[in-house]
C-alpha cells in the first residue's frame, strides 16, 4: 500500500512521486536539499525505503547521522508526516528520547506504539509508557506489549496489571454475566448489571449479581421525571460509617416489627445498603418486593420515594408503607395525592 504524501510542498511532491530530476532527488537523500525539516525527514523516509538503492542508502546514512534531540524534537511536532513517525517507531536504535516522542505523539499508528514496548530493552522508557494510564486504556496491546517483555520492572508490571483488571477484565466479566442473564431472559436484570457502580473496595460481582437477581422492572418501564431539579442536592454518596448506621437502623426497624431476620436476610440488607445513593435509587425503582421493603426503610427520601415510584409496587405493600412510623411525611404525603392509592381505604385510614 502506498504512503500519502502529507506534505503540500510541489518539490516535495516530486521526489516522493519520482517526477523531480534525478540530482534533485540525490541531493534530498544526501540532506542537502533546501527543505523545512519537517518535510525534508518526510522525504527521507520516503527514499530511505524505495527500490532505488543509490537514494535509499544516502537517504539511510543522512538519517542515522542526525542526533536523537533532533530527531525527538520532530517527533513531538504536530505537523509530522505519519510515515515518519512509523519509520522512527521502526528504528530500534533510534534512542530512548525519540521513541518517548513517538510513542506521546496522538497521530503515530497503534500498531507502530505496540512495535517499540515489545522490542523496547529500556526499562525507563517501559516505565514511562506504564505510567500513562490513559494511553493503555486507549491502545491495550499495550498492556500485554509490556507484560510480555523480559525487560520491564516489577512497578511497570504492577501498575499495567492492575489497569488490566481495572479496566478490562472486570468489565467483560460484567459484560459475560448480562448476556447470561439476558440469555436466560431476565432483560431487566441484564440492564442494571450492566449499569452497576460496583467495585472490588464495596460491591464485588458476586454481590451484584445477587442484587440483579432481585430486579424485575426493565429501563422501559420506569419514569424517573419526578427526580426534579430540586432534589439533585440530595444525591449524595455517604461514608462507610454512615452506611453502616444505616443498616444498624434498618435491622433494628425489622425486629422492632417482631420479624426475626435470619442471617441470610441480614446478608442481603447489608449488601443493598454497599450500593451508592444512586444505585439504590434505581434498586428501589426496579427491585422486587424484597428490594423495596428494604428501600422503603432508608432514610434518604430520594430512595425512599424512589420505591413509592416503582411500577410493580402492590395496593397490600402500600397499606403497610402508609402504617409504618419510620415513613416521612413527604411519603406519606406522595401517597395520599396518588388517585389510584387515595382511592383506598384501607391505604387512607393507616
């Protein structure tokens, strides 16, 4: 395939294209040539890989002769031709510097960027290229670039594991475990694994794969238009201690009610409440009968009202949300100017 010749440059062209005269096109391979550098190293390249043996190897000696600052210097240039940069990337003895610039440089081709970390023997310049999380994340052969080559260190090893298993491997167990239960043709739980804010420190997949199990309401069929601008203050995420308080106060509202909450209900209690304000906001509007007897107890009202807004919520489940003592009275008040629940009078009366 052939390489497009980036430059506007007529005398450019010419060389590149074999049109230029023939000592034209000798005196560019030897450097002598009167071009801006930028498109003079475009030229070279260029040459320096033809079939024309006399200019390639002129072109070759005057590359190797210019100094890596040089070299690094226009291989950090926005305006360099690509072929360039590949040429450098190419290069094994092109230096520590040059190969830094190229590597940095948002226009040098993925597989070029690859090449130097696998052939790369500096351990500073492996080191560099482990630091740049965003670079891994955007080109992750990468990451297997580094952990295959014998002369990384025991830092640049550690951190592109861990960007590993940050940033992909976790999220294609998520990705695995929703078409699981997609397959299986649980959609709604599908939707919110797959939108989960889990992580290892709070909720791991094993936890979120229970609490999908609990979803039954799809995206479809919930309105969350009643989260006004009012309310987006609330959406706060609390400490640990504040969670944990949370809970505490959640089980002592269950054996307040006389129901003696086996381990297994604790366990569940507990692995709800791991989830931030906003995951239980969604749990609350799409969980099951389970979720929202849990939900229904939090002491965020945003939670809270998010349960009264769930779709498959029951006129029974209702009769008991209203009697409870723990519910505010902004519920208490969304209850009583809901139609279908206010024409209750069982749900009027508690």
């Amino acid at each position: 395939m052939e390489t497009p010749i980036e430059s506007e440059n007529p005398v450019v062209k010419a060389i590149i294209q074999g049109t230029a005269p023939r000592p034209a096109q000798l005196a560019a391979a030897r450097g002598i040539l009167p071009l801006p550098a930028i498109e003079l190293l475009e030229v070279l390249v260029t040459l320096a890989r033809s079939s024309d043996e006399e200019a390639a190897g002129h072109a070759r000696e005057t590359l190797a002769a210019k100094s890596s600052d040089e070299l690094a210097e226009a291989a950090r240039s926005a305006e360099i031709a690509v072929s360039v940069l590949t040429y450098f990337a190419e290069t094994h003895g092109a230096g520590v510097n040059v190969h830094e610039a190229v590597i940095r440089n948002p226009r040098t081709p993925a597989p070029a960027v690859v090449g130097i970390v696998k052939n790369a023997a500096s351990v500073e310049l492996l080191d560099t290229v482990s630091l740049n999380q965003q670079l891994l994340i955007q080109n992750p052969a990468l990451i297997d670039a580094i952990l295959n080559n014998p002369a990384r260190s025991t830092e640049a090893e550690r951190r592109v594991s861990e960007t590993k298993k940050e940033f992909f491997e976790k999220e294609r167990g998520q990705q695995q475990i929703a078409e699981e239960l997609r397959a299986r043709g649980n959609e709604a739980a599908a939707e919110f694994f797959e939108a989960a804010a889990f992580d290892g420190d709070e909720l791991d997949i094993d936890d979120a794969i229970l609490l999908a199990d609990m979803i039954e309401v799809p995206d479809s069929e919930t309105d969350d238009s009643w989260l006004a601008l009012e309310y987006i203050e609330e959406l706060y995420e609390e400490t640990p201690e504040q969670r944990q308080t949370i809970i505490n106060s959640i089980i002592g509202e269950f054996n307040a009610d006389g129901q003696d909450l086996p381990s297994e209900r604790i366990s569940v209690i507990n692995r709800i409440m791991k989830m931030g304000m906003k995951d239980r906001v969604r749990m609350a509007m799409m969980g099951d009968r389970e979720a929202r007897n849990i939900l229904i107890r939090d002491p965020n009202r945003i939670v809270a009202q998010a349960v009264i807004n769930n779709p498959r919520i029951t006129e029974q489940e209702m009769e008991k949300i209203a009697a409870m003592r723990s519910v505010t009275e902004d519920i208490l008040r969304q209850i009583a100017n809901n139609r279908q629940w206010s024409r209750s009078y069982a749900i009027v009366h508690n």
